[in-house]
C-alpha cells in the first residue's frame, strides 16, 4: 500500500467521522506516525468552507508542488503521480483522469477544495488504485515519458523566452492524461521542477520494465537554423565492445526502438506543418541506460514562433498531443497482436 493510498484511505475515514463530529469548518486529518493537522478554512464562498489544497497534501506526501500560475497541484508519494487543478480535469492520477463531482476553486493565488471534494476525489482515486492495479497486470502496458531538463537545468529559451524545461512538462503531463483516457499506466521521470540524471531516469523505466520509453526534447535559440523535428533511437554497440550494465546484451532492444521511432515518426510527419528531419542512431547516456524500446523526441525549434505554438498554442498542443497518443497506441497495439 502506497502512501498515497494511505492518506486518501485516511481522508475517506476522516471525511465519515471527523467532519461530522465537529459539525463545524475547522478539520483535523490524522494519520499513522504524523502529528494531527488542523485545517481552518482559506475561505467562507457560496455557505461552503474552503480548504487551502496544498496545505491539506504537505504533511503526508514526498512531494507537492503548488504551480499558481496553471492552478494546479502536482502530488507524488515516490511511487505514483498526480494533480488537482481549479480547471478540467481537476483531478488525476498517473495520467488517468478523476469524474469530480465538486470541483477545486482558484481563489486569491490558491487552489482550495471543499469537505465534499475531499470526499469524492478520496474514493474515487482509491478505486482508480485499484483498477489500475488490475488493469496494468493485465495489459501491461506502461509508458515512461521523459521530459527533458528541468531544476537548475532549464534549457533553451524560446522567442518569448519560454522556458523549454516548462514546455517539455506541460507537454509531458498532457500527453500522460491523455494516454491514462486510452488505458494505459503512465510514469513520468520527473513530476515538478527538478533535474535528474540519466541514469535515474533510464531507472524509471527499467525498473518496472516499461513496454515504452518517450523523452520529449526541443531545441531554441542556439540552433535557430535547425527547425522541424528529429527522433533519436539508442546505437547499438559496434561490434566487439562489451555491453554495460544496462544493456545485458539486450540486443532486440535496438531493433524494437528503431521501430518506435519510425512509428513515431509516420504520426507526426502526417500530422504536424513541420519539417521532418528524420530517424538517428546516437549513442548518448540515456538512450545507453536504457533496457526498453526507446525514443527521444525533438520536437521543435522554439525560436520560431510557428514551432513554439506546439507547446503554447492550445489547438496545435492538442494535434501534437493526438499524434504522439496514436503513434504509442499503434506501436503497442502491434505488439500485443
């Protein structure tokens, strides 16, 4: 049992006895090894009590991040992801995204929720847990996105001067969400704004023995004539090296990549208004780590605004979006047949 399950089955005893026995705003959540936390509401609207979200999270989970000018919360406990936000679809997890029946409010820089929600969502995502369980081993089908950058690392600026680490996330928790919508477990290497290695990212995806591998890369403004888009699948090792530790002489890996990628590369070269600058075998630190069919995407220069519009402009996100869902979709569908 993960500790997310663990303060969302917390939340759905408390919501039964502490909310009712007080009969009053203030709430108090406890849980197994932590001091009681006492919430008062942020705020009194409609004859509802409003509880400040991110304080509610703080206390019991690895990592919570508050991102106010998207109103949205992304959560972690280590081993699974998700977010609630003040717009559609207000709650997800690993991708998948909640029926909310109350939804969060963004009010005066915070993103608040009411008993009710609290109520709902807990439940709700104890039986998405659960299903989710069932469904990955059943189908077992896991996708690792990649997105690039991040931390102290932010990457090339845009026209606007667009942060790439942003751009790449955002792309990476739409492209998430919309994969959960199709059924399929999705684990991001990073949740927020932070850098890891490649090693621990190429360990995200071994370790659960991911059907899929997808690193979302860009390029800006110290490349401003490279425009289009690129895709980059793992070399195999010449002839007479010896494999590292990653690789254990996995040599399907490199055949099954390059498929993935120029499955990858049918999609978008069909659905973007962008140069196709095609399929490459590199040897890099991450692709090398890595003991599953994988691809690194670079998906645009953002130096030009018509290929920035992919990460800024809702219409062209959401094609790019379909593109890469449908590319994934095909690969692995091809696989189970």
């Amino acid at each position: 049992m993960t500790r997310l399950y663990k303060l969302f089955h917390t939340l759905v005893l408390f919501t039964a006895v502490a909310i009712n026995a007080h009969a009053a705003s203030t709430l108090t959540v406890t849980a197994p090894g932590t001091q009681p936390l006492v919430l008062e509401p942020a705020a009194l609207i409609g004859g509802i009590s409003w509880y400040d979200a991110t304080l509610l999270f703080k206390p019991f989970l690895e990592r919570v991040e508050f991102i106010p000018e998207e109103g949205r919360i992304n959560f972690s406990d280590g081993e699974r992801w998700g977010a609630v936000s003040g717009e559609p679809p207000y709650a997800m997890v690993d991708g998948r995204p909640l029926e909310v029946k109350h939804p969060p409010i963004f009010f005066e820089g915070k993103l608040l929720v009411s008993e009710d929600f609290i109520k709902n969502t807990a439940e709700t995502i104890i039986r998405r847990e659960l299903a989710t369980s069932l469904i990955s081993e059943e189908r077992g089908m896991v996708v690792v996105i990649d997105p690039a950058y991040g931390g102290s690392i932010a990457g090339p600026k845009g026209y606007a001067s667009q942060k790439a680490k942003n751009l790449t996330l955002s792309l990476a928790h739409s492209l998430a969400e919309r994969l959960g919508e199709g059924g399929y477990l999705v684990l991001l290497t990073r949740e927020g704004d932070e850098n890891k290695s490649e090693i621990a990212r190429a360990t995200t995806a071994n370790r659960r023995e991911a059907d899929l591998f997808l690193g979302i890369d860009l390029v800006g403004e110290e490349r401003r004539d490279a425009r289009g888009f690129e895709i980059f699948y793992p070399a195999a090792p010449k002839e007479g090296t010896n494999s590292n530790e990653w690789r254990g002489g996995q040599n399907y890996i490199y055949v099954d990549s390059l498929k993935w990628a120029t499955t990858l590369e049918k999609f978008l070269s069909a659905s973007l208004e962008v140069m196709d600058r095609g399929v490459l075998p590199i040897n890099s630190p991450l692709l090398s780590a890595l003991t599953v069919p994988a691809a690194v995407l670079s998906v645009g220069n953002i130096s030009w605004p018509q290929e920035a519009d992919l990460f800024t402009n809702e219409a062209d996100k959401t094609k790019l979006v379909e593109a890469l869902f449908r590319a994934i979709d095909e690969y692995l569908s091809s696989g189970r047949e």
